[in-house]
C-alpha cells in the first residue's frame, strides 16, 4: 500500500516537470555589439531620447549594467571575439587587433590572409587567426550548416570575428570606397549586395549626408563654456578621408541597419524554422577619435542617434521577422578612446612614456650584458619582443633574459609593473595577475609587458595617437530582450564571457570549444 502510494506521488511529481516545454529556440538571434557603449553615457544622456530606442530597451529587457571582459588591454577586436567564444585572448588567440609579427618585422592584422582574395576590395581576409569556434560555428555544426549566419559591421575585424569560421558572410564598408567589401573565404559573394552596390552604397550619397544636431544646443547640457555654436560636418567636402570619418560618426549605424534591412528582404535569413543569426556592430566612440573635451556635443548627438538607429532595427526586426520570433542581445566592446592628457592647471601628476625610447635602450643594456646583436626584435602596443633565435645562438636562457629585461625596464619613469612572458606562463596567481594572463598569448603577445603608471601619456613614436593611462574600467551595459525575457535592471557585474553559452543555450546548441563559463540565468 505504501509502496504504490510513493509511486503515484513520484509519478504526479516528475509527470509535472516533465509536461512543462522548454520554450521553442527564436527564429533569429540579433547580436548588436555596440562599439564603445557605456552604460554612464547611455544613462547620462536620456532626456535626449524617444520612447522607442533605449527606454524600451530598459522598459522591456533584461539590463546587466556592468559588463566586464576578464582581461587587461581591451580593444574592438579582443572584446568581439571574447563575446563570440566565451573565452579570453589566451585561448581565443585574439589578442588586439593588430600585433607584432617577429617572422616578418611588421604588424599584423588579426583578420589578414593572404590566402583570401576581398570582394570590392584589396585586403586579403579570413578568420583563420581565431583560435577557437564561435556560438555561430556551433550552430552551423548543430544544424549540419542548415542555419544562416551574417554580419555586418562598419569595421573588417568586427565583420569576420562576428561570423566566424562557419558563416554565410561578413560585410563591412570599404573606407576606400564606401561600397561594402567582403572576402572570398565565405564563398560566393551574394547578388543582393552587388545589386546594394550598385544602388544604394554610400558612396552615392556621401556628398548630401551631413552630420548637425538632432536637437537645438540647450538641449545638450554637458557642454564646456566656449561651445557656445552647434557643429556641422559635410564628409565629401574636407581633406581627411570622407568615408574613415563616416565610419566613426553615428551616420554609419544607419547605413549598418539599410544593409540589415536589405539583407532581411533578399536572403533566405529567418524564412524558416531553423534558428539563424544576425551579427550587426554600430559605433558609439568619439567622431573622428578625436577626444571627449573637443567632442562633447558631438558625443551627446551620438547616443542620440544611436537611440534613433537601435528604434529604427527594432522596426524593422518587427516589420521582417516579428520581434516575437527574434532574440536581441545588445553589447559593448568594454573600452573607449583614450582622452588627451590634463591640462597643467589642474597639477595632476603624469609625465611621457615613450616605448621605442625604451626598447632602444634595453637593447643597449643587453648587448652590454651578453655581448654584440639586435637583442630587441620588435615592439608595439606597450610589448617587447625579443630575439629567440639570436639568444638561441649564443645559448642564452629566454626566462633568464626575460626576467633581467624585466628588471631593468622597470626602473624606468612612468612605468609600473613589468611581466615578463616566463612569469605570465609560470609564475603564481593572483586575481591581477589572471586578467593580465587571460590578455596574454604565448604565440602573439610580447616577451615582456609593461604597464604604465595612471596619468601618463603613452607617446607613439611616428604618430599623433598618445593615449593617457587610466586604470578606472569603463561601464558597459549587457542588454537581453526578445520572448521569454523578464525586464529586470541587474547591477551585479556579469562577465562577457557568459554571452557565448546563453546564447548557445538559448539556441539549444553546445557552447563554443574553449568556453569554460555557465550561460547567465534568465
């Protein structure tokens, strides 16, 4: 008698759980990465918003307001492909998205191959430098590459890191041109953007598109004392390079959603009930990369268009797809452009870090030490690469010349901490020392890393582009919203490498290869 009641009450129980369905797997999963964004910004800049972009984006998603990447020098190309793989540049091998290339003495793009030939362009390009698969090169293989998968992007790196090794296409504009390019990894360039190319690129409009505010100048309130008149910028008509400063103004995240839009039309992308994905990237940075005191206004209209351009895709995911058949994930790159140096009045302390100055003279240090030769091979991006095959010659330890490197490069001015590639490998943990390893790669980054003290100015040796040093992170926001999704503001942080396995199991599909962490819950 016990025994048969236990049964049914097992039965009753697990029958229950077993009854509920999972919900069904979206028809389509837009990936919005938004270059730059900042959750203080986004917030900040409010009053200039309507009712359909960002507010109900908060009104209806589920909002993770602090969006941390888990490793140190974060840039466009590191954040993407950390967001795509679920793991860091040590593993995904993405570590910026150029460095220095011993074998040929120059730099290397993360996304060149001269393997490839371009569509509407010259560059040769692949993702063949990503290390690890993708949630996309996962849903490819779950779907025996019945699903489709595309991005679009203003920049070459973010279009291919986007689509992975498995995807349909990746598109991004010819800053030559302005027509949109792609390379011949993916396959056969589709019809519908030769024929947007044709029509519609760009290039046919750029001597009309002009940059002015969307709303009179009382309405932007952080604004210095002496911008007292709005801006106005005509891209055909300036000397610099028209479709480069299109690319980094907010005009671009409109031509990103007219591809979007044409893609959506002409393809066969959500037209069945196999999940596919859209991978889009806008640009949210300063215009022209030129710092925040001189951009002030221009950077309030950016988030204002921004909020225009992300309530315009919501229409037309609505329109095309039904936002009820589509999942939306909205993020940030981590990072933003580094603001010029305080002026003197303020006696903040700082000073000038120059590292070919350095490299020079530890190259020197070295040669005393151990004799005659080019010791130093190379450096870029506050790394030092030293030669293996020279200390291989003269039967020279590398750790032994690496940690005397570090000693020495450390008492320079302006420098903090010096790690050496031996101790990224070998030495102990710690919780710093992990985001610095999780930056660093054994086959790409440098022999020795230098980090700079806060306040300092980076000074590039044949270039304008100094950076001031700034430890403080940059808030990034984490934005879900389609069916399912609870609207909720959550202000722990979560790190970006959850977005591959919530997405990959959203999509019911294993995670990428390399992703170690759990997918958030919502």
């Amino acid at each position: 008698m016990k025994k048969g009641l236990i049964t049914s009450i097992l039965a009753l129980t697990f029958g229950g759980l077993q009854a509920q369905p999972l919900p069904s797997a979206p028809k389509l999963v837009v990936t919005l990465t938004i270059d730059q964004l900042r959750t203080d910004y986004m917030e900040a800049f409010s009053s200039l918003y309507g009712e359909k972009g960002f507010k109900r984006l908060l009104r209806e998603g589920k909002v993770f307001r602090q969006a941390e990447f888990p490793f140190n020098g974060t840039d466009r190309a590191s954040a993407i492909a950390t967001i795509y793989t679920g793991t860091t540049p040590s593993m995904n091998g993405i570590i910026a998205e150029r460095w220095f290339n011993p074998n040929t003495l120059h730099l290397k793009n993360c996304v060149d191959d001269p393997e490839f030939m371009g569509n509407y362009t010259d560059e040769n390009t692949s993702p063949s430098q990503l290390l690890t698969s993708t949630f996309t090169d996962e849903l490819k293989v779950a779907t025996q590459n019945a699903a489709l998968v595309y991005a679009i992007a203003p920049f070459r790196d973010a279009a291919v890191l986007s689509a992975g090794h498995a995807g349909n296409g990746a598109f991004w504009l010819n800053e030559k041109t302005g027509k949109w390019c792609g390379t011949t990894y993916y396959g056969e360039y589709p019809w519908w953007i030769s024929q947007y190319n044709d029509q519609q690129s760009p290039d046919f409009r750029i001597k009309e598109m002009e940059w002015n505010p969307l709303h009179p100048i009382t309405s932007y309130t952080f604004l210095p004392e002496w911008r007292t008149i709005p801006f106005k910028y005509k891209f055909d008509g300036e000397k610099e390079n028209k479709y480069r400063r299109l690319i980094t103004s907010p005009l671009i995240n409109d031509e990103v959603n007219r591809m979007a839009e044409d893609l959506l039309d002409k393809s066969n992308i959500s037209k069945d009930d196999i999940t596919d994905v859209l991978a889009l990237t806008y640009y949210a940075g300063n215009y022209n990369h030129r710092n925040m005191q001189e951009c002030a206004m221009e950077m309030q209209d950016t988030y204002a268009r921004l909020d225009q351009s992300i309530a315009n895709l919501l229409d037309i995911l609505e329109h095309k797809v039904g936002l009820q058949n589509v999942l939306l994930c909205i993020t940030s790159t981590g990072y933003a452009d580094p603001d010029g140096a305080d002026i003197g009045i303020y006696r903040i302390p700082g000073g000038e870090f120059y590292l070919n100055r350095c490299a020079t003279l530890l190259n020197m240090y070295l040669m005393a030490t151990y004799g005659e030769g080019q010791y130093v091979e190379g450096f870029y991006n506050q790394q030092i690469y030293l030669n293996h095959k020279l200390l291989e010659n003269k039967q020279l330890s590398l750790a032994e010349v690496q940690e005397k490197s570090a000693e020495f490069l450390v008492q320079f001015s302006g420098v903090d901490k010096v790690h050496s590639a031996y101790r990224l490998l070998l030495g102990s943990w710690s919780p710093q020392m992990d985001r610095i390893r999780n930056g660093f790669h054994r086959h790409r980054s440098g022999d020795l890393i230098i980090e700079v003290l806060p306040g300092w100015t980076v000074m590039q040796e044949n270039s304008n582009d100094n950076r001031v040093v700034r430890a403080a992170g940059v808030p990034a926001p984490l934005i879900l919203l389609g069916r399912g999704i609870k609207s909720e503001i959550i202000r722990i942080p979560v790190s970006v490498d959850r977005i591959a396995p919530t997405l990959s199991s959203v999509m019911r599909i294993r995670a990428p290869n390399a992703c170690t962490t759990t997918p958030l819950d919502f």
